[in-house]
C-alpha cells in the first residue's frame, strides 16, 4: 500500500497544496488500492481511472501556475453508489436500476469538484441504502477491515470498508437511521451526520424525505471537517436546506474540551449496551474529565418511542417511494430490504401524521430537557458488538430484524428529531473489533462535536490504529 494512502486525509491535502505531493500520485495509490484491496472487500461498485487521471493531470498543471481550486486540491475521493454524476451510472445498489446513467450531478458533488477534489468512482452500498448491517446480495457483502468475517454496518458499507482501509482518505455517506454512524463505528473511523437541513440531497438517491441526512466519514475530525465544510451550505436547488451559514467548521477544533459539559445516558435506552461497550463508555467518560470536561449522567426522554416514531415516517415513505417497483418487481428486491419496507404499506395516514405532527414538539422537549443540561450528549454508537456476516445473513427472517433493530437503538432518534450526531473511536473490544462512541449536539452544533470528537480522538489515539494489512 502507498504510504501515501496512510495519511489522514488532512495532512495529504496540505501536502497537495503545497506540491509536495502530485495529484496525480495520489490518484493512483488511490485507483491501486481500491482495484485490489477494494475488490477483495467487496467495497468497489465501479472506478473511473481515466477521467480520474485526466483530473489529477489538470490539478498538477495548475497548481503549478499558482492556481489552487481549493482545500480539497488534489484529493481522491471515492463515494456511495446514490451520488449522481451526469453522464455515469448511479445504480443505488440494486440490479434493479442496473445500467441506470445519471441526468445530473448532485449538488454535494459539483461542491466537492469546486474545492478540488478527484471523484475516483461509487463504492457499494446496501440495496437503496435500506439496511443497518451491510448486507446485499446483489453486489456482494462488504467486508469489514478489521475481521472480514464481520460486516462492516450499513448502509454505506463499501465507504466506511474503503476509509478504514486506506483505500481513500473519505467518503460521503447517507444517514436515515445510522447509515453514516453505524458503519463508521463498526469500522474503527468517525462519521458525522450533520443537521437535518445542512447539506443538499439534490441529485442524491432518496429513501425517506424527512429523515434522509447528507455527511462525510473519514479517519479523524479533523478531516469531517474539511469534508462537511466543503459540501454544506444552503441549496436553491433543494428547498429543505436551511439558510443559515455553516461557518468554519474546522477553526475551533483544536479548543479542547475544558468547562464542556457532556452528559452520559444512563436511563431511557432503548437497549442497554452489552458489558464491554459499558466498559469502553466508563473510559470514554474517563478521558473527557482529565481533558477537563464537566461529566455527568444525564437523564433523556426514552428512546424507544422516538425510535418508534421515526420507524413510522421511514417505512411510509420508503413505501410511498417504491410502491409502483414493489407491485410490478417485487422479487428482483433483496429480502432483507422487503423486510425493512413492506411494514410502510400497513400503516395509516393517521399514524404517518401524528409522527409527523409530534416531531417539532419532541425535539423542543428534548433540546430543553437535555441541552439546558449538557453541551453535548455521549453514547455507545452501538449497544451491541459487531456480528459476523453468517450471523446476519439470514434472509430478512426474524432474527435479521431482531439484531438490525438492537444495532440501531440509540441512533434513530437523531434521524427522527433531526439533531447532528458523529461517532468516533473509543476502544476495541475483547475480539479486537472496534466500537464507537456516539457524540449528539442541538441544532447546528456540528463544530462543538467535531471540536469534542477531536479532543477525545487526538488524547486516546484510537483513530491511529491500522485494521491488518492496511497502512
């Protein structure tokens, strides 16, 4: 592997800018690493080599003559197979929409193009980003980089696989319920989603409109930052972006944590982590007091209901969505996305709704009840440890749904009330798999938890550790 390819995604890009580094070279280590090592995780959907290169080429001759597009100049950057870029395939995981050529090019990536990075092609991800594990049958399993006999959490699977790697230094993700968090945490690197309404989803694929959330995974905080500052903003072009600026998120990240208030959740868990998770979250809490941060347990509204309500909104418009390819291509879907969806075509207007109607007022409660305590709320990403591939390819049945519904039990309520959220790195547990720390924030406070991410990261060098045979 390219030495190259080991560096965070910050230091490369300083590199680059300077010249040290050509974009050229990166793009290659890039293109090598995901035709190899990339396929053999199952993480590839398809790479675009010339027009990468072409791109490199016309970056070096730039910055030659003193030009630089921007922060990202040079960076190779791969993403998950629903990010439209006219005139290629975009086929969302699923045969399908195999062949599917896109019309236009999502609003995120003209932004990543505009600051300088290299779009080497779409990695792969669950069928229509519906599922919590990883799984899919129609482009393969990913696997995760730590223990490929593990997944490596959904739905951008091929994403967090290729970050944690060292196959590329970012990805941009999608998050209706943990797409972003879960797998950055099953896979050892931090993952943010960002408020809902912060970045565009125009020409992203859509699963469930009022839930689906846009953001970067990447190795460090630092490197989310660049990423979510690059792509965030508001968009004419999707009216549900909010107008309010997002700032330089990367500024105030090295202010450390002292005088921070982080509250704990001990009640109103859906699920309560497994004994090596609660173990990793005692030491999480441990290093944020000798930073100087004001713990405390902090008692939230419970979950289950939230997660209850967003179950609803998110299976009626999936449902809504895919009503005409459920009823004329039912059987070309993946099972474990059927059992996902098909609860959608049972519920009421009325329960769609009320869920809809109740949102507002819960997140005020919640905003109150907890932020009035705490600047930032701490949790385990994931009460549970990472499975084994065999262990969740069970078809959709029963038990696929029982441990889908446990690995996302203290996210989806982020999702529901709209709140940004990011996992990073807090331990590995007793079968050297990785295990998240999941930080959540009020409205627009992505810098104050990618500032904690990174206090947190940079004292425990969690984000430093390589999977075997990456680096």
């Amino acid at each position: 592997m390219s030495p190259l390819l080991d560096l965070p995604l910050a230091e490369l890009a300083a590199r680059l800018r300077t010249g040290e580094v050509t974009a050229r070279a990166a793009t290659e280590a890039a293109l090598t690493a995901l035709d190899t090592r990339g396929r053999e995780l199952v993480a590839v959907a398809r790479l675009w080599p010339e027009k990468a290169l072409a791109r490199a080429e016309a970056l070096d001759r730039a910055r030659a003559e003193g030009r630089v597009l921007g922060p990202l100049h040079g960076v190779p950057l791969a993403h998950k197979d629903m990010f439209d870029r006219q005139g290629e395939l975009s086929e969302w995981g699923t045969k399908i929409h195999r062949g599917r050529v896109a019309e236009r090019t999502a609003t995120v990536i003209a932004r990543l193009d505009a600051a300088g990075a290299i779009d080497l092609g779409r990695l792969n991800m669950v069928e229509f980003a519906l599922g919590i594990t990883g799984h899919n049958a129609h482009t393969g399993h990913p696997r995760n980089p730590w223990d490929p006999s593990r997944i490596t959490g959904g739905s951008t699977s091929g994403g967090a696989a290729a970050v944690a790697a060292r196959l590329v230094p970012g990805t941009l993700g999608s998050d209706t319920g943990g797409s972003i968090r879960v797998p950055a945490s099953l896979c050892g690197i931090v993952g943010i989603k960002p408020t809902w309404g912060r970045v565009s989803r125009h020409g992203v694929m859509p699963l469930s409109f009022s839930l689906d959330h846009i953001g970067p995974l990447a190795r460090t905080a630092r490197d989310c930052a660049l990423l979510l500052e690059a792509i965030a903003g508001p968009d004419p072009l999707d009216r549900t972006t909010s107008a309010r600026p997002p700032g330089a998120l990367a500024a105030s990240i090295d202010a450390g944590v002292k005088g921070l208030r982080i509250g704990f959740a001990r009640e109103g868990l859906e699920i309560a982590p497994e004994a090596e998770i609660a173990a990793l979250e005692r030491e999480a809490m441990a290093v944020f007091r000798a930073l100087g941060a004001r713990v405390h347990e902090q008692p939230i509204p419970g979950m289950a209901p939230l997660n209850a309500l967003r179950r609803i909104v998110l299976t009626v418009e999936c449902a809504a969505l895919h009503r005409e390819l459920v009823r004329t291509r039912r059987a070309d879907y993946n099972p474990e996305t059927l059992a996902r969806m098909m609860p959608g075509f049972a519920l009421s207007a009325v329960d769609y709704i009320r869920a809809l109607q109740l949102r507002t007022p819960l997140l005020e409660r919640f905003v109150a009840e907890v932020f009035g305590a705490c600047d930032v709320l701490a949790l385990p990403t994931c009460p549970v440890r990472t499975p084994t591939l065999a262990e969740t390819d069970t078809g959709g049945d029963s038990r696929f749904v029982e441990i889908s519904t446990a690995m996302g039990s203290a996210i989806g309520f982020a999702n529901y009330l709209g709140l940004p959220a990011l996992s990073v790195p807090m331990g590995f547990d007793s079968r050297g798999m990785p295990v998240g720390l999941q930080l959540v924030g009020r409205p627009f406070a992505e810098a104050l938890l990618l500032r904690t991410a990174h206090a947190f990261e940079t004292q425990t060098g969690w984000t430093s550790r390589r999977p075997p045979g990456a680096g």
